[in-house]
C-alpha cells in the first residue's frame, strides 16, 4: 500500500473542534463520529487506538480526505476492512482493484496549509454516518469542453455500503460516483411532485418513478448539472432540500419548477444563465427560510 507515512498535526492550534469518521473492520460494529483530542499527546494515542497500532495516510478525493489505517495491517494479518477500502477505491481510483485495507481506519479532511489535518468533511460524514439514501451515478458521455462531467442516476440505495459495492462494481466500465441525497420520505414527495408536474404540461414520461432525481454534491454541482442537461422532459436535479425540475417546453418556452419545504413555484429557466449567474440564483433559493420561500416566491 501506497502512503505518505507521515502523520499530520491535526490543528491543534485553531481551538476548533475536530471530527474523525471511525471505520472499525467487523461490519456489525456501526462507523461512528470521534472528536479529536487537540493536545498533540493525545491526538497521537487517539490515532494509534483507532487504527490498534502504528499508521499511515491515504488521500481521498471528491471530498478530498485523508484515510488512516494501520500501516502494518497486511504484516500482521489482519482482517480486510471491506468498508473504508470501498471508500478507498471510489474516492483514489489507483487503488482500484490494486489494493486493500488491513485492520481498523478512521478519515479526517485534508491537509491545511500548515500541514494540519482538518475536521472530516460534511460531505464524507453524510456519505458514510448519516441517513438518508445514496445514488450511484456515472457519466455516460464525453466531459464537456470545460472538463466538467454530466452524470446520470444508475441506482438509489437506502444503506451507504451497498451504494459503494454497487459503484466499486461498476467503476472499470466508466466513471461513477457516490453521492448522499435525502429521506425516502422526500424523496417520495418530490417524485409525486415530479410526476404531477411533467404530466401537466402534457410531457408524461411515465409513472413517478420514471422521473430521474439526480442528487447533487454541493450547489456548483448543481448548477453544473442543470447546465449540462439535455432537453428531455422530466429531468429533476437536487441538493439538500432544494429539487429544481424542467417539466418541459411550451410554445419554445423552458418550464422549470423549484420544489422546496412544501411548496413548488415557477422559475425563470436556469439555463439562459452563465454558470456565476446561476450558482448566484441557487445560492439565494437555499437560504430562503420557509417562512420566505412561501411569502416572497
């Protein structure tokens, strides 16, 4: 296995509260959240806990991470981690097949510019701690000009695990990727809303579940993903709470709708904007309160 060996500070000098996703090898024992102790001693004795014994750094990316793991794992024998290596491959494709994790791991964000391991991503804990549903997505097509990928929805996976064995499958075929999206309970409501909508503009495509919600990593990825889309009907794109649905042209005119707490609303279509434009747009309808979502949209 390929690391740099070297264990980082750890920002024992912001104050600021650090979290570590721990990934224990037996897949009956849950992943969990640890704080990372700040004083350099005992961050240290934390490492070697998580990981039972000395360790080394692996780097992830799309959320750039860094994986720990017990760099003496294969040495002693000790059982794959079938978790944090599905991680390891979607996250560093070099890893792909080519190599696994022996014993106990733990991930904690990047590396800051002094060289300091940051607190695990957002987006890492939602993949791996929080619930919800995870989509395994893949681009299908050439990227575009600007090197940015359309990605389409293969499958929705209701344990994180299963969505990462699905992804690890399919990775030598394309490029895929995991990314955490919502409660079935919305999920359903936003397919309901979907469904209706398409089918009142006259472009059914089908019963609800025929309405693809592809799950976006963050708002540019959202915008980048409306701006790539094709002109087909019932096409839904969402982050968080927020699900902007093109339903449709009528009479030459794109009709795009945003979904968000309880309500749906008509909105300019997205497209006519540059990708500054638009991520400004999304920016403004993630920070609306319900309250302003239903009183000023």
């Amino acid at each position: 296995m390929v690391g740099d060996g070297a264990p980082h500070g750890g920002g024992a000098g912001s104050g600021e509260q650090m979290l570590a996703v721990v990934i224990p090898v037996d897949l009956d024992e849950p992943i969990r959240l640890e704080q990372v102790p700040l004083e350099r001693g005992a961050r240290t004795q934390a490492f070697h806990t998580w990981v039972d014994g000395n360790f080394e750094v692996l780097h992830l990316d799309e959320p750039q991470a860094s994986l720990y793991c017990n760099e003496e794992g294969k040495i002693l024998a000790m059982p794959v981690n079938q978790r944090a290596t599905s991680l390891l491959w979607v996250h560093n494709p070099l890893f792909h097949g080519r190599d696994v994790v022996n014993g106990p791991a733990f991930l904690v964000g990047p590396v800051d510019e002094a060289g300091e391991d940051t607190t695990a991503p957002a987006e890492m804990v939602n993949l791996t701690v929080a619930t919800g549903t995870w989509q395994v997505q893949a681009a299908l097509s050439e990227p575009a000009p600007d090197g940015t990928l359309q990605w389409q929805l293969l499958s929705t996976h209701t344990q994180w695990f299963a969505a990462y064995w699905w992804a690890n499958f399919l990775h030598p075929r394309f490029p895929v990727r995991v990314v955490s999206a919502v409660e079935e309970e919305l999920l359903a409501f936003w397919q309901f809303t979907a469904a209706m909508l398409v089918h009142h503009e006259g472009n059914w495509v089908g019963d609800g579940s025929e309405v693809p919600l592809l799950a976006c990593r963050d708002l540019s990825d959202l915008a980048t993903q409306v701006r790539l889309a094709g002109p087909e009907s019932g096409q839904a794109f969402t982050w968080r709470d927020l699900c902007l649905l093109y339903s449709g042209s009528v009479g030459g005119s794109e009709r795009w709708t945003a979904v968000r707490y309880d309500r749906a609303t008509t909105t300019p279509s997205p497209r006519g904007l540059t990708q500054e434009e638009l991520g400004g747009w999304l920016e403004y309808l993630a920070a609306l309160t319900a309250e302003e979502w239903r009183s000023e949209l």
